[in-house]
C-alpha cells in the first residue's frame, strides 16, 4: 500500500485521529522523509552530530505530536515535514552556536574543524532570519525557498504542494533567491 490515493487516505485518518494510522504512514513516507531530510543535511557541515535518519525520526515524532492538524494530501504532509526539519537543524544550529560560545561548554582545544562548523552555523541562522524577512514581504516566495531549499521538492512537487503552475514556482523560486542573496550580502 503505497500509492498516493492511499498515503491521502491514511492522512486523512491521522487527521481525525486514527492513531493506528500514524503506524501504518510512517514505512510508506520513510522514504520520502528520508530524501526530504538528506536534501537538508547535504547544507550541513560534513560531520554534524544529527543524522539524517535522526532527522527524519525527530521531524515524523514532532509531527504526529501535533494536535488537530489536517493534512491535505501526501504534498502537504511533506510540505509540512520540510519546515520541522528545517526547524530542527536551526535548532541545532542555534544551540552550536550558543556553545562555540562558551555556553556551558568544557574546554577544548581550537582547531579548523570547529570553526567551520561555528561559520556554517552562523550561515543557517542569517539565512533562517533572511528567510523570516523574506516571509513578511511576500510569504509565498518564502515557502517556495522552504521547499526547494530545505525540503529538496522539485519544480512539480513544490507546484503541486502550493496549487500552483511549475513557471510561477520557477519566478518565485528565482526572484527569491535574488532577494535572499541581496539580503543577506547587506547590498
């Protein structure tokens, strides 16, 4: 049982509570989950502590955990599962950044490897608070970066998740890019 009509409709019963549901989903999209989670750790630094079958494991936890949400369909759900992940790794980020700080953090000795990880998270907090920017002004482009991005969706997938034409997803997903670039630059 994997075709989309049926992964719909076990979403469609998590959604009115179907606990047995919930088991049924998880082997069918571990799959997609998986592609989705190892799209947003090839943005990670070489060596980050959260693998991506963790990631998958914490994002599918947090969202069964939500109360009363309503999937449309299998696009939406993974839609969905895209920004936790993407939540989850700014918290990571966050949380790296806070002990490359000092924040409780035994001493170590300095070495390359550190501050690079240090660097690229600094680099997904800027781009998460670009992104948040980007969110205000024009919040459908934000979630076509979400996506694309971070989720790994494709032109038609993203398309399909927002209900709207790949050409307009194509505009969204460029112009955003610009505007994050120049965002984030300070231009």
């Amino acid at each position: 049982m994997s075709s989309e009509a049926d992964i719909n409709e076990l979403l469609g019963r998590c959604s009115g509570g179907d606990e047995s549901a919930l088991d049924e989903l998880f082997p069918i999209v571990m799959q997609e989950l998986r592609r989705i989670a190892h799209a947003q750790m090839r943005n990670q630094l070489a060596g980050h502590t959260l693998q991506t079958t963790a990631l998958v494991h914490e994002a599918y936890l947090k969202l069964v955990k939500q109360k009363n949400q309503m999937w449309a369909d299998r696009s939406h759900f993974l839609a969905v599962a895209s920004k936790v992940m993407r939540h989850i790794l700014l918290d990571y980020a966050k949380a790296n950044t806070r002990e490359k700080r000092g924040g409780g953090a035994v001493h170590v000795e300095f070495d390359e490897a550190a501050t690079v990880s240090f660097e690229k998270s600094a680099e997904i907090i800027t781009l998460d608070a670009a992104l948040e920017r980007l969110s205000e002004v024009d919040p459908l482009k934000a979630r076509v970066v979400e996506m694309r991005h971070f989720g790994g969706m494709t032109v038609e997938e993203t398309a399909e998740a927002l209900g709207v034409a790949p050409i307009t997803i194509m505009r969204h997903w460029n112009l955003a890019k610009a505007w994050l670039r120049r965002e984030i630059s300070g231009e």
